[in-house]
C-alpha cells in the first residue's frame, strides 16, 4: 500500500504544480471567412465626381489603415477644439475611465488569491474565575491574566484551477471596460463631428432661407409699386406676402434646430448651454476626406471596440464555467500559527511559552442538492448567450460597414442630381421672372418656380452635408483608428502581465 500512496501524492503534487485548470481554454471565435462587405461588383472603386463645391471623387481604399484623429481629415479646427476639449471634460469619458480603473484594482485584488494569507494577533485577556466552575465548589477564586501573540498562516492550494479561472474572468472583465472605454471615445468624437456637420448645415439653411426671405421681400416691394402702376394686381401683392410668410415661418424652426444642435456640442464637451462658446462652424470651409479606407473583413474584428467587447464578455463567461467546475472538486487548504502564551508579558518570547500548530484540510463537496450541478449548467448557458450576442455584434458591425459604403456612393448621386436640380431651378426662376415682366407668364407661376428653387437650395445644402456625415460614419463603423492613438493605456493587462 506504501507505493501506492506515495504515488497519489506524487500525482496530487505534479497536479498543483502543472498550474492547469478545469474548464474550456478561451479561444476567440475566427472571423467571418467573407470576401468584402457588399457582393462583389455592387460598387465602383470611387464615387463619381461633380464639378461643384464638395463634389470631388472618393476612392475606396482597400487596407488603407484608419489615422487615430481620423476627424482631422475634415481639415477643420473648430471641429478639432472640440473633440480636444471633449476629452478633458467629458464627464462620460470621466466615468468610462474610473470604471477601467475599478475594473483593473479587482483584478489586482483577485491575484491575492495566489499567496497565502498571514496575519498577526495579539490579546490580553485579564480573568477571574471561581472553581464551582470546574466542579469545585471549595476551591477559591483565581484571578489571572493571560497575553497571547501568534502569528497564523492560511493557503488554499489551487489544485484545480478555481482561482486562476476567478482571475481569468476579473481580467476579461477589465478587458471589456477597456474597449467600453475606446467605444465611448469612438462614440464621442464620432457624435461631436456629426453634430458639428449637422449645425453647419442648419447655419446654411438658415442663411440661404434669410437671402431668399430678403428677395422675396424686394419682390413684394415691386409687385407694390406695379399695382400702384397699374401693371399688377391685388391678388398679385396678397400671393407674394403669402410667400414671404411662409418662408419667415420656415425660419424660426431651423433656428431652434441650430440652438439645439449646439446644446448637443455643449453636452459633448462637457460644458452647461449657458457657458458653450463654440466656434460657428462653415460647411464651406470642411475638406470632404479623398481616400477612405476600406479593412479588410477580417480585420474588423479587431478593429470594432463592441466586438472586442463581447469577446471579453465571452471570455469571461468561458471562465466561470472553470469556477463553477473547480467548486464542485475537492478544495485543498493548509494552515498553521505559532506563537507564545504566557502569564506575563515579558515571558512571551521564552521557550516555554512557544505554542504552534499546523494542519491540512481537503473538503470534498458529497450533497448539495444539486446546487453545483445545476450553477455549472447555469455558466455553460451563460457562456452560449455571450457566443450568441458576440455573433450578433459581428454581423450587426459588418451591416454599418456596408450600409456606409452605399450611403458614401448613393451621396454622390444624390449631390449631384441636387447640383442639376438647383441650377435648373435658378435658370428657370430667371427665364420666368423676365417673361413676367413681358407679361409672358402669370405671376403665379413665378411664385410656383419660387418655391420650387427655395426647396432646391435647400435640399442642396442638406446633400453636400450628408456626404460628411456618412463619410464620418464610415470611420466610425471600421473602428475610428483606436489602435493608433496613445492617449490611453494600450492594454489593461499591461499591469498583470506575470499572472500565472
């Protein structure tokens, strides 16, 4: 029996010292085995160029790589302030990082765990005892005192990995606030260049709407002094005031879309509507980036904050199916305390009062009613859930990808039917506005081809800022280029690198 027992402590020691765990390893789930994002041949290699202001071609680029200041390429420095002063004091930055951080502080409490726990102890006790207690009702009292000092060690041997997977997940735990990090930094600077390209657009309405309220106001002002010659009517004068009104109501709308959109910047910035004194921005003078980068598929994966998220989100739950599996195995401690015991404080460090002990303990869980089973079934489903949205993650990242590259294609017909439409509407309101005078046309007519070129520029407007706007949210569906920034930690598990 010797030999046997000696070779089941020799397998138990081999066992703690091979640092394996129980459960499944985590291995990140390959990427999709796709080609591209739309089908092939669905898109050119560049948009289409219009002779008009933003109309200039956009090449896709395959592999080209995304900067880390991917907005800088709007060539825009109120849009830059912005972002720069987002990140100072944005409160939900602030937030994202606070949480990394309480994030890496458990793991770094977890790693305890490892080592054994040691803690020191020292009473005085003062007593006074009577021996009816111990059945001697004769024996007087007795009054002592007793000073203990001990010091006494714990360790509970990770056999089977229980404490390793506990550490496991802490760390894809902080892995994923780290990347909820970059997709609030994505996030932020992303709505800031939206917001700021939606307020240029609104002070371009505003101002268009403006010169044509002026216009329309000359021509009123004319169609007056005609009836007072003769060569117009009343009814004249009431269309055109009818007109007039109704493109000056069309303004009070915009102007509370405009006050609105920099309440939006000020929120961004981190700033009370009050206090925000952002620079008026000019859709004129934003540069439409040339090249835009097309990743590869298999690139995205990495590239997404969300999907590196719920692959964190995954990881962790692999994990705790080792946790739940280690809980249901024989858990190993070991103890001991030494220390001294004496009448006097003075005697504590003689031999005499030397006290120690040492044990070890194995507890093997036998009933429980079926709790460890049923909690380790419980993570298997858990870890099938996160499998679950992590896929959802990828196909709903590899949509936006695709759904920006049509918008940034579709934005260049749609400019460019917009530049015709507008042009056509302008030659036409002058062609008309002459035959009015010759009394070719009525004057209702004119108004019609008015209104007709007050929505074309307009809409004109709204076409040149859509091309920024998706041009944007094609950098933000590719990853925004976290990857090639240094303003936060490059990795949160620089800080544990010698977990076992």
């Amino acid at each position: 029996m010797k030999p046997r027992n000696s070779s089941c402590v020799v397998a138990l020691a081999m066992t703690m010292l091979s640092g394996c765990a129980v459960g499944p390893n985590y291995k990140a789930p390959a990427p999709p085995a796709t080609a591209g994002f739309v089908p092939p041949g669905a898109l050119p290699d560049a948009t289409r160029s219009i002779d008009a202001p933003v109309g200039g071609e956009q090449r896709f680029v395959g592999g080209l790589d995304i900067p880390g200041q991917w907005w800088t390429l709007f060539q825009s420095p109120q849009i830059n302030s912005l972002i720069e002063l987002a990140m100072k004091n944005s409160p939900t930055l602030e937030a994202a990082q606070a949480t990394l951080r309480e994030a890496n502080e458990n793991v770094a409490a977890q790693r305890g765990s490892y080592y054994p726990s040691v803690s020191g102890n020292y009473q005085v006790q003062r007593e006074k005892s009577s021996g009816a207690a111990f059945g001697e009702p004769g024996f007087g009292s007795s009054l002592y005192t007793l000073n203990s000092l001990s010091l006494s060690v714990s360790y509970t041997l990770d056999a089977f990995g229980g404490i390793r997977r506990e550490v496991e997940g802490l760390q894809a735990q902080a892995d994923y606030q780290r990347f909820a990090l970059e997709a609030s930094y994505l996030s932020l600077t992303s709505n800031i260049v939206t917001a700021a390209i939606a307020e240029a657009s609104l002070r371009a309405q505003v101002a268009a709407t403006e010169a044509i309220v002026e216009f329309e106001q000359q021509q009123l002002d004319i169609t007056q002094r005609r009836v007072k010659a003769g060569g117009a009517s009343r009814a004249d004068v009431l269309q055109q005031q009818s007109t007039l009104q109704a493109t000056l109501a069309s303004l009070p709308p915009l102007r509370t879309q405009l006050a609105q959109q920099r309440n939006q910047l000020a929120t961004y910035v981190g700033a009370l509507p009050a206090d925000y004194a952002g620079a008026a921005i000019d859709l004129e003078h934003l540069t439409l980036p040339t090249d835009l980068p097309v990743s590869l598929p298999s690139k995205l994966v990495e590239q997404r904050p969300d999907i590196q998220q719920y692959s964190a989100q995954l990881h962790q739950a692999t994990a705790q199916i080792g946790v739940a599996t280690a809980n249901m195995l024989p858990q190993l401690t070991l103890t001991g305390s030494y220390g001294a015991d004496s009448g006097k404080f003075s005697d504590l460090f003689s031999a005499s009062s030397i006290v120690y002990s040492l044990a070890a303990g194995i507890v093997q869980p036998i009933f429980k009613g079926g709790t460890l089973l049923h909690q380790r079934r419980s993570a298997i489903a858990a870890a099938q859930v996160a499998a679950a949205n992590y896929k959802a993650t990828v196909i709903t990242a590899f949509q936006n990808v695709s759904d920006a590259l049509y918008a940034v294609q579709a934005d260049a017909d749609a400019l460019a039917a917009q530049t015709v439409a507008e042009q056509s509407a302008r030659e036409s309101l002058a062609i008309e506005r002459a035959q009015y005078k010759s009394g070719g046309v009525s004057f209702l007519q004119v108004l019609t081809t008015e209104q007709t070129y007050q929505t074309a520029i307009v809409n004109l407007i709204k076409a040149r800022a859509q091309r920024f706007s998706d041009t944007a949210a094609l950098f933000q569906a590719l990853g925004g280029g976290w990857w090639n920034r240094n303003d936060i930690a490059q990795n949160s598990t620089d800080c544990c690198k010698d977990l076992p």
